[in-house]
C-alpha cells in the first residue's frame, strides 16, 4: 500500500482538472452561495444575536464567529463534494470506471478526488474572505493565510468524506455522516460559543476528534491576528490526521472498486 501511494503521479492532477472543468461550466451556480451564505450568518447571528452579547473573552461576537463560519464552509465544500457528489460520480455516473480504463490508476483517481474536494474548500475560503473584510471583522494582511490553510483544512476534510463514501452502500446512507458526524461538529467545535464553557469530557472530545475544532483554531487566530504556541498542536494534529485518513480513503476506495 505505501509503494502504492508513493508512485501516486501527475496524473491525479489531470483527475482534478477534470472536476474543475466541470465546475467552471455551472460557475454561476457554484460561486452564488460562499457570498450569501457568510452575509446571512453574519446578519442573522453577528449583528442580529450578537447586540445581545457583549463580548467572547474580550472579542466583540461578529469577530469571534467570522472565522467559524469560514471554516464551516471549509468543511461543508470539501465533505459533501467527497461524499454526494463522489458517490454520484463513482456509482450512477460510472466515471470512475471510465477513468480507470484509461492509464491512470485507481489511486491517482481518488487522489484527485480528494484534492478536488480541498480545492471546493479553498474556493469557498477565497470567495468568503473578502465579504469579511467588508464588514471590518477580520484582520488583515493576516487574513490572508486563510486561502492557503482552507486547502489543508479540505484536504483532511476530503480525506475523512472518501473514507464514509467507500463503505456507504448507498447515497441515502451518506445521511448517518452528515447528521451523527458534521452536525455535531457544526456545534461543538468553539464555533458559536468558547468549549471552555463545556463539560470538560465534551472538550476533550471536541479537541480530540473532532476536526473542526482544530480548523476552528487556527482560522480564529489567524484573523484576530491572536497567534500562540497552541496553533501548532492545531496544525500538527491537522497534518498527521490528514495523511492518516488520504492513505485510508484511497485502500478502502480501492478494495470498493476493485471487485
């Protein structure tokens, strides 16, 4: 399996050129929700509920949610372009099949998948920035770094979805991830609210296996430009995490479509 992922090619490239072509086709569509969608959280909640609360350990509450809600939209485009829209492709499309009768292997195609699904994450990431800036609740240039970490962040993200879309019998079951996995994250990851106010066991849970949790941190202190030694346990669990779950994704995607 490692010499496998070792001769992973250039091809896995041509695999993601592939996606994004297609998604360049229906762009209107695509590039619509990363600005609605951050305008809406920031109205609703920012500026609706947060005139109600005064502060977030000394941070005003539009500038603690920001970077959630980018990182929310991270895992969001990376986990359902590897779920649904992956499963679509592989079982009622049949491009996988189409590809792999070509030379590029099974590995390279799901190595594109994964790094197509980081790219959904870094194009959301990009198109949500700059409706944040607008609104003065980020910091710049720190910002910034944003874009380049919403590829690692998808990355991890793509990585765990490929994992739940190999052994998923069927697309109605991709629903069990979404609800028992990405909802609880979507609420218990220091999105909306700090985990110190939690029990500790949920904290522990949170920061322990919980991947947004980790992506929540990072973007946190990127844009309040707040930076400690605790960024790089987020990074380092982030990084090791991330190559743990792409090495599963592509075995357990191989034996799926290797009959």
């Amino acid at each position: 399996m490692g010499l496998r992922l070792f001769f992973i090619t250039g091809y896995a490239w041509k695999v993601w050129r592939r996606n994004l072509d297609a998604f360049l086709k229906t762009y209107r569509v695509n590039f619509l929700p990363p600005f609605i969608e951050p305008l809406l959280y920031l109205l609703a909640l920012g500026f609706g509920l947060g005139t109600y609360i005064e502060a977030v350990d000394g941070i005003p509450y539009v500038r603690f949610i920001a970077p959630a809600l980018i990182s929310i939209s991270v895992m969001f485009s990376a986990f359902y372009e590897c779920t649904y829209s992956s499963f679509v492709r592989m079982y009622y499309q049949k491009t996988f099949d189409a590809i792999i009768a070509t030379p590029i292997s099974i590995e390279e195609v799901i190595a594109g998948e994964i790094l197509w699904g980081a790219t959904r994450s870094l194009i959301y990431a990009s198109l949500m920035l700059p409706v944040l800036i607008a609104f003065g609740v980020v910091d710049l240039p720190a910002s910034l770094l944003v874009i380049p970490f919403a590829f690692l962040a998808g990355l991890l993200f793509a990585s765990i979805a490929m994992c739940f879309t190999a052994i998923t019998p069927s697309i109605d079951a991709l629903n069990y991830p979404s609800y028992l996995f990405i909802t609880p994250m979507f609420l218990f990851s220091g999105t909306f609210f700090p985990l110190t106010i939690l029990p500790l066991p949920i904290q522990y849970l949170a920061l322990g296996f919980l991947p947004l949790t980790h992506v929540v941190g990072v973007n946190r202190s990127i844009t309040l430009t707040q930076f400690s030694p605790m960024i790089y346990v987020h990074l380092g669990w982030i990084a090791v995490v991330t190559a743990i779950f792409f090495a599963i994704a592509i075995r357990l995607m191989r034996r799926r479509l290797i009959v």
